[in-house]
C-alpha cells in the first residue's frame, strides 16, 4: 500500500463534521457585535477641500487658456498689427495653443461625446476599483 493509499483510507475513517445548529446565528452576532463597536464611516474618495481646489485649478486653466487664445492674431495679420502682452510678441509661444483650439473647433460633436463618454466611464470605473479595495 502506498502512502497516498494510506492517507485515502485514513480520512475515510474520520468522522464528518457538522457545525453546530445555531452557527449561523452565532458567527452574525459577533459580526454585529464587532460592526457596532466599530462602525464604518463614510469617507468620500475626494474630500471637498479636494473638489474646491479642481474647480480653482479648472477655472484658472480655462481663463488662462482663453486670454492666450484672444491675444493671438486671427487668419493673415500683418506682423506689425499681432496683438501682444505687456508689450512682448509671444505669438510663436501661443502658436501651439491657437493650433490646439482651431482642431477643438473642427471636432465633429459626436466625436467630442463619444471621448467624454469613453473618459467619464473611464474616470467611474476608478472610482469604483478605489471604492472596492477599500
């Protein structure tokens, strides 16, 4: 006989257990026991000094964005009649924001939802996964 026999028929010979009838009961009780004495407060994933600070940060962003987009010149402008700030001419600097506004502007609408559609389901999907792990 090998030892794997062996082992086989030394299991079979043990006797089956059974948790006792009121198990269930017991093992709720200590958890409620356990959850009672230290409940779980809800604590959002990004605090509100958190979503305070985005908006801040959106908005200076956007303004920004949008006062170098106003002072740079619009189709064929002479180089003496370029708008500039405080007296210097950044227009090759603000040439790479101009570009990137010309190509927001020609984005099909569909095209725009479906990015944001695929980021926001991106963006709730992290959340979930942070959510989970906690």
């Amino acid at each position: 006989m090998s030892q794997k026999d062996i082992m086989k028929d030394w299991f079979k010979e043990l006797p089956s257990e059974q948790p006792s009838p009121d198990f269930k009961v017991k093992v709720m009780q200590r958890v409620m026991t356990e959850w009672t004495s230290n409940p779980i407060k809800y604590q959002p994933i990004i605090s509100r000094k958190g979503w305070w600070t985005l908006l801040f940060i959106a908005i200076l962003t956007t303004s920004v964005l949008f006062m170098l987009h106003a002072s740079m010149p619009t189709g064929t402008v002479a180089p003496s009649q370029t708008k500039s700030l405080f007296g210097l001419d950044f227009s090759l600097l603000f040439a790479p924001v101009n570009h990137l506004f010309v190509k927001l502007n020609n984005i099909s609408p569909a095209v725009a939802i479906g990015a944001l559609a695929i980021i926001a389901l991106w963006f709730f999907d992290q959340l979930f996964v942070k959510t989970v792990r906690r």
